[in-house]
C-alpha cells in the first residue's frame, strides 16, 4: 500500500519557495513592496535606514539585477543574509 507525501518532509521546500516567490524581475520598487532589500552578491540586507537603501529601489541600469525583497529583517536573516553596516 502506497502512502501519501508526507507534509512534514515539504516544510523545507515550502519555506524557499516563499522566499522564491518574492518579486524577482528587474523594476523599481517602492518602500510598500520591498521594506527590505537584500543584495545576492554580497549577502547584506538594506533597511530604508542604510545609505544605499534608496539607490537599491531603483532598478540597476546595467541590466543585471542582484536585488531580492523580504518583508522583514527576520526573513532577510533567517535567508543567511547580514544587515548592512551603513
């Protein structure tokens, strides 16, 4: 007899899909959508009270974009991210 997927065994996926599902296409963002920004190359998280908070809303004209948004600073820590010194 087969038996069903285990929802204990999910909670790991579940959780990084959460944080997957996030907006991740390069745009400008506002305060509302992104209260916190976390940069993918570095591994900091900005809050709207660090410097480059700011600059990080706007979408990098490079085309690349290394922002992901987090609701919270808990969330940007429990993603292994660090907050940032400035």
């Amino acid at each position: 007899m087969k038996q069903g997927i285990r929802t204990k065994s999910l909670l790991p996926f579940l959780a990084l899909l959460a944080v997957a599902s996030t907006p991740a296409s390069a745009k400008d963002y506002t305060r509302l959508e992104c209260p916190v920004i976390g940069n993918v190359s570095s591994g900091i998280y900005h809050t709207p009270a660090s410097d480059a908070y700011r600059k990080l809303l706007k979408e990098n004209q490079n085309g690349e974009d290394n922002r992901t948004c987090f609701k919270t600073e808990q969330e940007a820590r429990n993603a292994g991210y660090r907050k940032s010194r400035k």
